[in-house]
C-alpha cells in the first residue's frame, strides 16, 4: 500500500517533471524501481489498482497550481471565449488563442478518452520509460536544431514578428494549434515529456522560448484537469480505499512542487533553451536504461 513517505515524494516529482520537460510519467515509473518500491510498480502497470486514485489527485493538483499561476490570462482567456460565443467573430488576440488552445487540446483529449488506460499499463516498465526518455531527449534536440534552421525561418518569416525577430504567440494557425495537440499525444508514453513536444512542437513553427513554453502551460491546464477530473469515480470508488489521505498529501506536495517549477520556468525560458533538458533525458535514459537491462 502506498505510504505517506512515498506519496509526498511522488507528488513534489510529479509537479517538477510534469513542466520541466524531462516526463513525469517516466520517472514516477522509473523512482519507484529504483528504489525498490515494489507494491508502487505492481500497481502502476495493474488493470485496477490505487494507482489510478492517486493520479487523479496528482493530476488535479497540478491543473490547480498552474490555473493559479496563470489566473489573469485565464480569467481574460474565458471572458474573451465566451465573447466570441456571443459575437460570433474572433477579433483580438485573446480571442484568437482561448480558441487555438481548445484546438489543441482536442487530439490528446481523444486519445487519452480512448488509449491512456492501455497505453499505461503496456508501456509503464523501467525499461520502456528509460528508452522514452532517451526518445525525448533527442526529440528536444531535434526542436533545437530546427529553431535555427529553415522551417522555422520560413514561419517566422511568413508572420507577424516581436521586436526580438519571432514568431508572436496570436499568429499561430489553427492547422498549427492542431499539430501541437497531435504533437502532445506523445506525453501518453512513459518517457516523453507533455511540455517537451509541445514546445518543440512551437519553436519548429517559429515560436520563442518563451511564447513555447507559455502556450505548453496554457494548454496543459485544461488536458491534465480534465484527466483528473475525469477519473474522479477512481478516487471515491474501491481504488481510493485506504489511500485517500495520502493522495491528499502527495497532491498538496504536488500542486506546490508544480506552481513552484511553472514559476521557475516561464522565467528560465526568457533567456534560455531546451538544451539541458535534453542532455539530462539523453544521459538518464541512458543510464536507466543500462540499469534497468542488465541489473534486472
């Protein structure tokens, strides 16, 4: 059963990997097995299990801390949606983006509704999430190397551009919002980072790094809600028994750990790139995945 120790850890991992972009589904299967929690990996890959209660107070948490963040641009996101019902134009730049982030919430929305629960438990094996984490990493690379190269020129070029020379944030097409959504059905394998994908999904289109990881929070607020939300019957039914204090603590650890790190980050990115993160998946896959393959 899942210990107060072990929630509280999984909770503050939770709301730092869930937005650096280096997978929290990754490591919440790969710390576990490191540390030799045994009854925690048993029932990550269970059809039915604690588990799925304890994800949905992870999940909740980390929407919350991210809405708190960024309650103004929520507040002044919904009021301009709910406009555009009202009005039936899209006219100033918030209209525009509350409508490019429902777009792109949509392709992970569908997929999660109808593969998450699958995909979990195929995939949720140290050795898979290590191979994943090496796959992300290199995928931060690759969305580095194309921000300096033509496909991203070529967008940028095509754009309204900042003082700085990119891509503004509102000039996103809705074909584009919809490839950063398909872009974000990755993070459903152990390994690859929600916030990873989608910002190299952005800066290929000519986004900063800043706009990048601005849009991946936004539209990470409605998708891990809703995944939260969703599985609420988990936590108030039979897999919640027995656990729910301790899904409570490992959420309050999460939902600070994750206001903390989106803090943290929307700073970072002002001035600084995936490059780390990259070097840190590559190498910890890597070593992970020696680990996990020859040590048993």
């Amino acid at each position: 059963m899942l210990t107060y120790p072990q929630a509280i850890l999984l909770g503050l991992l939770q709301g730092v990997t869930e937005l650096f972009p280096v997978s929290s589904l990754g490591h919440s299967v790969l710390l576990p097995a490191l540390l030799g929690w045994n009854d925690v990996v048993a029932a990550q890959s269970a059809a039915e299990s604690y588990w799925l209660a304890f994800l949905v107070g992870l999940h909740v948490a980390t929407a919350l801390a991210l809405f708190l963040y960024y309650r103004d641009t929520w507040v002044r996101l919904i009021a301009a949606g709910l406009r555009t019902l009202r009005t039936r134009r899209v006219e100033t730049p918030d209209e525009r983006l509350i409508w490019l982030l429902a777009i792109a919430t949509v392709p992970a929305g569908l997929v999660g509704l109808l593969a998450e629960h699958a995909l979990r438990v195929l995939f949720a094996t140290p050795v898979a999430a290590s191979l994943f984490l090496v796959a992300n990493g290199a995928l931060l690379l690759v969305g580095e190397w194309s921000r300096r190269r033509g496909v991203a020129r070529r967008a940028i070029a095509a754009h309204a551009r900042t003082a700085g020379g990119d891509r503004r944030l509102d000039t996103l097409e809705v074909r584009e919002a919809l490839a950063v959504g398909v872009a974000q059905v990755l993070a459903l394998l152990p390994g690859f980072s929600r916030s990873g994908v989608t910002m190299v999904a952005g800066l290929v289109r000519g986004l900063d790094h800043e706009d990048a990881a601005r849009f991946s929070f936004l539209l990470a607020t409605p998708i891990i809600g809703a995944a939260g939300l969703y599985k609420i019957p988990d936590l108030l039914g039979h897999n919640g028994d027995g656990v729910r204090l301790q899904v409570l603590a490992g959420s309050v650890a999460a939902a600070v750990a994750a206001y903390l790190s989106v803090r943290f980050l929307s700073r970072y990115f002002r001035a600084n790139t995936l490059l780390p993160f990259a070097v840190y998946s590559l190498v910890a896959g890597a070593l992970f995945a020696l680990r996990f393959t020859l040590g048993g």
